[in-house]
C-alpha cells in the first residue's frame, strides 16, 4: 500500500489527478488488493514532505519539470488528501 499511496502521489504532482486515478485502476488490476485502508496510507504519504517540501520540488526542475514548484507540489498534496475526506475515507 505504502508503494501504491506513493506512487499516486507522484503521479499526482506530475501527471494530474486524471492519470494519477487511471494509474490506480490499472495498478489494482493487476494487484488486486484491499483498498480499505488506501486514504490513510495516502495521508501518511502527504505527510512525509511536510519539512522539506522546496528539497523535494528542487528535484523536478532538472527533469524537465519547472513548473512543479513547491506551491503547486503543495496545492496538489492538499486536494491528494483532501479527496479522501470528501469521499468518506477517513
């Protein structure tokens, strides 16, 4: 789970929520896995960049990716979360 919840967030910030959500259906085909607990390996997910969000946003610039700063990186971590809630999740 911890894979899959870092995954989509990575996707996430990179690719949007469309592809990121296209990643997880295709993921779970061929991994068929209880998803239950999914929004809460996504929050501890969101939460490990919570420090040092400009070292991890640093990273995307020399991969051809200037555009994910540390503010998107952010505005995208917080609707990643948020999603869970507002689908019951949590």
């Amino acid at each position: 789970m911890l894979d899959l919840s870092i995954s989509r967030l990575d996707i996430c910030w990179v690719c949007g929520r469309e592809v990121m959500d296209e990643f997880t259906r295709r993921y779970l085909t061929y991994h068929p896995i209880d998803t239950v607990l999914l929004p809460l390996w996504d929050l501890r997910t969101y939460l490990r960049p919570v420090t040092n969000m400009a070292t991890w946003a640093s990273s995307y610039g020399p991969l051809g990716r200037p555009d994910v700063t540390a503010e998107y990186m952010q505005k995208i971590r917080s609707e990643f979360v948020s999603q869970d809630f507002a689908l019951g999740g949590f």
